[in-house]
C-alpha cells in the first residue's frame, strides 16, 4: 500500500480512463455485492423470531439507512473528495490534516445521532407505526445501534480517506471481512446457536457494532503505522477552521440528498399503503431491485469521487469532465441495461418473491414504468459523486429536491386528487427519477464545473 497511490496519482493524471475506471470501482462494486447479504441473512434469521420482529427491524431500518448515507455517502464523499483534491495540488501534509478533522466531524455526527434517537427516537418511531410489541423490538434493535453509533461513523469516514487516496482494495477487502464475521455472529446471538446467548433482535445490533469495532480498528493501524501516501500523524494533532469549511461546504448539502431520499420512501410508502398489503408487497419487490443497484452505482462512484477530485486538484479541468461522463456512461448502461430486461419481463425478479396475482401485478408494473428509466438513476447517482469531487454538489441537490417534489408531490396529487391510482404513482415517481438524471447531466454539459455554475 505505500506505493501503490503514488503510482496511482499517476495514472489518475495521466492514464486511459476507463480501464483505470473499472479496475477502481470493480473492487467496491464486488463488496457492496457481497455485503447486501448481510442484510438478506438477517432478516431470515429474524424471521425465524416472528411477525413483531421483522416489524420492528423494518422500522429502524429508513433510520440506520440515513445515517450509513449520511457517513458514508455525503460527508465520506466530501472527505473523499478534500482528500483527492489535496493530492491533485500535491498538497500532501494538508491531506494528512484532512484526517484529524474529518475523524472530528465524525465523532460529532454521532454524537448528533444519539442523542437524536434517545431524546427523540421513541416519539419517531411511534409515528411511523411503532405500537406494543414491536415497538418494544424495534427499541431493542435501535438503542444498542445508536449507542454504538461512533463505529459507523468512524468506519466510514477512514474507508472515505482510503477512497480518496485511490486505495480502493483495502476498504473493499475489510468489508468482505465484516460479512465473514458478521453474518454467523448474527445468527449466533440472534437465535442462539451453540454457547450463544440467544438475545433476539438485539444480536442482529451487537454484531453489526462488533464488525464496525473490527473495522474501524483495521483501517486506523496502517493510517498510524504503515506508510501510506496520506498519514494520520499522532503528533500533528492540530484543528483549522479552513478545513472543516472545506469538508462541510461538500457534506453539509450532500446531506441534504440523503434527507430528502428517506422522506421520499416513508411518503411514497405511506401512498401506496392506501391500496393494500398486495400493493404495499409488490412496490416493496420492485423497489428492492432499485436498492441494489444503488451500492452497485456507489461503487463507481466512489472511484468517480477520488478521479474527479485529483484532476480538479491539479487543473486538469477537462480530463476531470471526461472522466465524469464516462463514469456517467458506464452507470447509466449498468442500470438501464437491468432496467430495461425487467421492464421487458418483469417476471424475472418478482418472480423470485411472489406467486400471489395481486401482489405480482403491482411488481409487474412498477418495473415495467419506473425500470425504464433506470438509466437516468445511474447517470444521475453517479455524477452526484463525481460532482463531490469537485468540491460542491449544489445541482445534484437540486436535482433531488425536484425529483422529490415531483415523485412525492405529483404522487400524492395523482392518488389523492386525480384519483389515477397505483400506476398514476408509479408514473410520477419514474417522471421524477428522469428529471433527477437529465438535470444533473445538463448541469454538466452546460459547464457547471468550469464556469462558477456549482454554487
């Protein structure tokens, strides 16, 4: 690993950029991969508890997805990106000062978050349905996450460090790790196994603070102890404001997507709950595809961020558009290919989950609508990390603030009002996916990076 980013920073400047693309991001597009099994294993086993349980991990699930997006995806982005950018201008001792504050503003973000969810997190989650039992399990789950919250945080801020240094393996390699640990470990606890404790729903929380323990320790050794291009200095410790400036300007209003994403979900769920469980299944079905395409297109992105941001680091203003659009391209192509097999047979995945007419139709037709324009999803996600590592993301915010309008907004108008039912819905939330990736790329193509149009 210590020559390794040097040789990288090269290639990054200098080098043919899609092969350097795939060869990045391919390491974090396997452990996403890999780690959505963490969550599939998890629910199994909570199943094996009952009906209350699985009740109350859906619950705190919109919550522990907001912060993950908000650690690792909007202020990790923007760590990401200071970091990239510092090596761009060769400014390496500053990089290594982006380490001490950025491992400072993770701390307060989950100090943040704790005390959010104890002083808050009951009357939440009563009013997203939380009543008696599982209440009581998702309180169970919830309090042991939010008090261990700090792993998390940390975890995902030094796997950012990593990122934007080029040093994709290594992060990617210690979350295959936290799968090998994590999913027996949760069975054990959460079932029982062998001279485990059985301790329910709480087992599936104490093994994913226990790997975030394992692997925020892993990746603080070598910033200490080994040679990397970028170091965490022990001795060095000292705080500027510039730097701080400089990481929020990025993560404050990338934080702002990830909100939006989450008051998204609980609307739109909340709408199509009107028509059913049949339907509450079925847009749950298809829906579960769009997530895992996300970590797929994170994976790029997260190479897009350390590219985009050494180049703009060293004034190499068009290479770093180049290397936009291709990443762009290659995420837009990855999605709309899935997309459009799906919308063409959308008994490909919902026939995975469901047999039931009614509860397949709904599936059926939110892949047939809202998979048709999968593309735009891909293009758009992708150019929000690019978009980081040019130090601001003002349009991919407002591309998401009108894709929530219109999927939230034009959702509700059309159920409540129109009385266009389902399809109406799923109408409105495909017409706001599109936006969200037509409006992100015309910002680009209209110059936004190089003309004083990203703020």
């Amino acid at each position: 690993m210590a020559h390794q980013p040097n040789q990288l920073t090269g290639e990054i400047l200098h080098g043919p950029v899609l092969p350097l693309l795939l060869r990045l991001a391919s390491p974090n597009v396997l452990a996403f991969l890999i780690q959505s099994s963490v969550s599939i294993a998890e629910i199994w086993y909570v199943g094996r508890l009952g009906t209350y349980s699985l009740a109350g991990l859906a619950l705190v699930f919109p919550l522990f997805m907001l912060m993950h997006m908000m650690s690792a995806g909007s202020l990790g982005g923007a760590v990401a990106s200071a970091v990239a950018r510092a090596i761009g201008r060769g400014a390496i001792a500053r990089g290594q000062a982006i380490i001490w504050h950025a491992l400072v503003l993770a701390l307060l973000g989950a100090a943040m978050f704790s005390t959010a969810y104890f002083g808050f997190g009951d009357a939440v989650l009563r009013a997203l349905g939380g009543r008696a039992g599982v209440l009581v399990e998702a309180k169970s789950y919830a309090g042991v996450i939010f008090t261990g919250c700090a792993l998390f945080w940390i975890a995902n801020i030094l796997a950012s460090v990593y990122r934007g240094m080029g040093a994709m393996k290594y992060p990617a390699a210690l979350m295959v790790l936290g799968v090998i640990i994590q999913i027996p470990l949760s069975g054990a606890l959460i079932l029982g196994w062998g001279p485990f404790p059985q301790i329910g729903i709480m087992g599936a929380a104490v093994s994913a603070v226990s790997s975030a323990l394992i692997g925020s320790t892993l990746l603080l050794i070598p910033l200490i102890f080994g040679n990397p291009l970028v170091k965490l200095r022990v001795g060095s410790f000292r705080l500027e404001l510039a730097i701080f400036k400089e990481i929020l300007r990025v993560g404050l209003l990338a934080s702002v997507s990830p909100i939006l994403s989450v008051f998204s979900i609980l609307c739109i769920t909340g709408l199509v709950g009107r028509f059913g469980p049949a339907a509450l299944a079925g847009y749950g079905i298809g829906t579960r595809l769009e997530f895992l395409l996300i970590p797929l297109i994170f994976g790029i992105g997260a190479a897009l961020t350390s590219m985009v941001g050494v180049n703009m680091g060293a004034g190499k203003l068009a290479r770093a558009v180049r290397i936009g659009w291709t990443g762009a391209a290659t995420a837009g192509l990855l999605s709309g290919v899935v997309g459009a097999a799906v919308a063409v047979h959308p008994a490909l995945w919902v026939g995975l989950y469901t047999h039931d007419p009614a509860t397949f139709e709904v599936g059926a037709a939110y892949l047939r609508i809202v998979g048709s324009v999968y593309a735009f999803q891909g293009i758009g996600l992708a150019l929000f990390f690019a978009y980081q590592g040019t130090g601001t993301v003002f349009w991919p915010v407002i591309a998401t603030i009108v894709r929530v309008f219109v999927a939230v907004g034009g959702a509700a108008v059309a159920v409540l009002v129109l009385g266009w039912g389902i399809t109406g819905l799923l109408f409105m939330t495909a017409l706001g996916m599109l936006l969200y990736g037509v409006i992100t790329a015309l910002s680009v193509r209209l110059g936004a990076w190089g003309r004083g149009l990203t703020s």
